[in-house]
C-alpha cells in the first residue's frame, strides 16, 4: 500500500514538473517575442534622437551666423 502511494506520488509530482517546464518554456518563448519587437522600436528612437540633434545643431549654427550679421 505504501508503495503505490509513493509511485502515485511520484507520478504527480513528475507531470507536475512537466507542467511548470512548459509554463517556464511558454513564458521565456514569449519574453523572446517581445524583445525581437522592441529592438526596431529602440533603434527608432535612436535615429530620431540622432536627426533631432543634427537639426538642433544646424539651427544653432544659423543663429550664430544670423547673430554675427
């Protein structure tokens, strides 16, 4: 009796992990996802910063010069 109550343990606990190895695996599947769609975003941004400080700075450059006249 004791024995098939710790193989039915056993079995339980080892679908029991299955379950948490799939959840584990479904979640970090999903994190990876989210990641790859992010990247283009940042490097969006990053160039947009990088043309607005190019603009700014041609602006500056305008001012100066208009300021010298």
């Amino acid at each position: 009796m004791i024995i098939r109550s710790t193989l039915g343990l056993l079995v339980c606990l080892g679908l029991g992990a299955c379950g948490v190895a799939d959840t584990a695996t479904s979640a970090a599947a999903v994190a990876d996802a989210r990641t790859r769609e992010i990247e283009p975003a940042r490097t969006a941004t990053v160039q947009v910063q990088q043309r607005l400080d190019a603009a700014n700075a041609t602006a500056m450059a305008r001012l100066k010069a208009a300021e010298a006249q």
